[in-house]
C-alpha cells in the first residue's frame, strides 16, 4: 500500500489483558463519597498516600451472603497420552515438544497452514490454534460472522467435539484481532479480522474470572483457535467460609489488598461503577487446589484525556481461611 506502514492491534485482548493484570489502577489513592459504614461518608477520605489518584465510589453496596462454599479442584495429569487426545480432538498428530515452563505442544506442520495445540501441565487447560490464520495480513475487511452467527458456530464446533458441559452457551463476543494501515501517523484503514466468541464458566451460579473457553473465528466463519481455561471441580464443595463485607472489601481495595498487585498507571480519577462477587480462575500457567471467591470493582479509569475500563479484585475470603 505504497508508503503505508501496517500495525497489527489486539485491541479487544490488550482491554482485557489490562483488566485482569489490573494496570489500569494504582494502589495510592483518595476515595470519593467515603468508605461506607464509617464517619466520613459523604466526605473525600485520604486513604493513603503517594500519586494521588482519585477513586469515586459511585456504586451501591450488593447484597451478598454471609458464607460461600469453596471447591477444590480437579486436575488432571498431563501425560504424552492426555496430550495426545487433546490433540485427537482437532485432528492433530507429530512429535511432543517442550514449549517453555510446563507446556507441552504438537505441532503438526504437514498441514498448511500449519496448526499446533498446546497443553499447561500446571492446568491440565489448552490452547489450539492455526495461527496464520488466526493473525494474518489483510488488506480488506475478511467476512466476518455476525454476533449471533458467531455464538452458533462456537457452540456447535464445541459440542461436536465433547468440550462443553450440558447448558454451557457462548454469551459473548468480541473483536479479538484487528489490522490498521496507517500513513504519516494517520490510520487510513482499519479491519476487523479475527473474533472472539466466549462461554465463561460460572460456579454456584456466580460467574468466574478468568476460566472460560474461547472459539477464535476467521474469514468465512472458520474456526481457527481454541482456548480453554475453565478448571474442573469436585461436584461438593469442601467448606463454606464466612466472606468479608462488602463495606470492608472495599476498605481493602483502598488500602491496596488486590488479588493481583496492579502496576502503577498514569490516571487521575478511577469511578467505580459496580461491585459483584465472581469466583477467581489462575491463569493456564498456574495450579490451583482450590476456587475462592472474590470481590470484583469495575468502573472506568481516566487520565490524559483518555478513560478505559478497569476491573480490580479482592478476595472475599479472609487470608486466614484461605
């Protein structure tokens, strides 16, 4: 495209990357409409020191049981064998390499495009994909299913092939990859080129962050990666532990307690909008023994002239219990 310079942009992941690593919020803040319970309510409170970002508490309190049962987990054993039927699923046959710290992948490149499938010995969780076609360079908007033509195809790609429970259905869908042409520092051309159809896990009815299985879609509605991050539980749960409030969750978010220690980012003011309890997944990379619950603050976070969804999380259960 004579002088164009093409940028690839994963605008969709790189949200929600953000979200989950929990960037988009530092830990030093002020808290507007103050801590609720206490004998500031209604006053900007100075919950600790340091950039001086604003949070804005503009959300109301949820109502929420005084105990929540936990699980434990069910990991399978990541053999050559269970590799192997994972592989089996998609069609895929070669050798089994090691691909980094614990993950083992075949890559099958008598394919082509080629296509390979890699499983997490910590999870037992996998991720296939064909990735020229997953990736690849565009120069015109692919054909692209709908929303609703996404979702079918997901479902039906899934339960042909035994990865979904009963009842699980894809709810969701996104722009997982998009392509720019940009010249002179102007974008000149924008495309929509891979979408990302989603069925999150839910556990005692309460949605979980981080486990879900994704179907990546391409041009003409093909099906060119899946990902499956959700954990199998025992069918009872082990206890019910008592959770903290959410008046003190939110004491904890103040003072910085977050599931994963966000990275300090350059904002100003961080508007919480909504408060919910979901049950918290470890990445593909990480074990897991059990599933705890957590607190989840979503809102909108904005600074040099910009804002962009956030999403922070503590845990609901003490430490002591945990």
């Amino acid at each position: 495209m004579g002088g164009c310079i093409k940028i690839m942009k994963m605008y969709k992941l790189g949200f929600l990357l953000l979200a989950i690593l929990g960037i988009a919020i530092i830990t030093s803040v002020y808290l507007f409409g103050g801590i609720p319970g206490s004998e500031d309510l209604g006053s900007p409170v100075t919950v600790s020191t340091g950039s001086g970002t604003i949070y804005i508490l503009s959300a109301e309190m949820p109502t929420v049981n005084e105990t929540y049962p936990v699980y434990k987990t069910v990991t399978p054993v990541v053999t050559e064998d269970y590799v192997r039927e994972i592989a089996e699923i998609f069609s895929l046959e070669g050798d089994i390499s090691t691909m980094g710290s614990g993950i083992l992948q075949i890559k099958n490149t008598s394919k082509e495009p080629d296509e390979r499938i890699e499983v997490f010995i910590n999870s037992g969780g996998f991720r296939y994909t064909i990735p020229d076609k997953m990736f690849p360079t565009v120069d015109h908007q692919p054909d692209l299913p709908s929303d609703d033509e996404a979702k079918v195809i997901a479902e039906t790609y899934c339960a042909d092939r035994g990865l979904l429970p009963e009842g699980d259905c894809f709810n969701q869908v996104s722009v997982y990859f998009s392509q720019g042409a940009w010249d002179a520092g102007k974008e000149i051309s924008s495309y929509n080129v891979t979408l990302a159809a989603q069925c999150r896990q839910t556990i005692n009815d309460l949605p979980t962050i981080g486990g879900a299985t994704t179907v990546y879609i391409g041009e003409g509605g093909e099906v060119v990666g899946v990902t499956k991050k959700s954990r199998e539980l025992e069918e009872k749960p082990v206890r019910y532990s008592n959770i903290i409030s959410p008046e003190q969750a939110t004491k904890e978010l103040a003072a910085g307690n977050d599931v994963i220690t966000p990275l300090e980012g350059n904002y100003d003011k961080v508007t919480i909008t909504d408060i919910s309890l979901a049950y918290w997944i470890e990445p593909l990379v990480s074990s897991q023994e059990y599933v705890y619950p957590v607190y989840v603050f979503s809102g909108t976070a904005e600074g040099n002239g910009e804002s962009y969804p956030v999403y922070r999380y503590i845990w609901a259960i003490p430490s002591a219990e945990r």
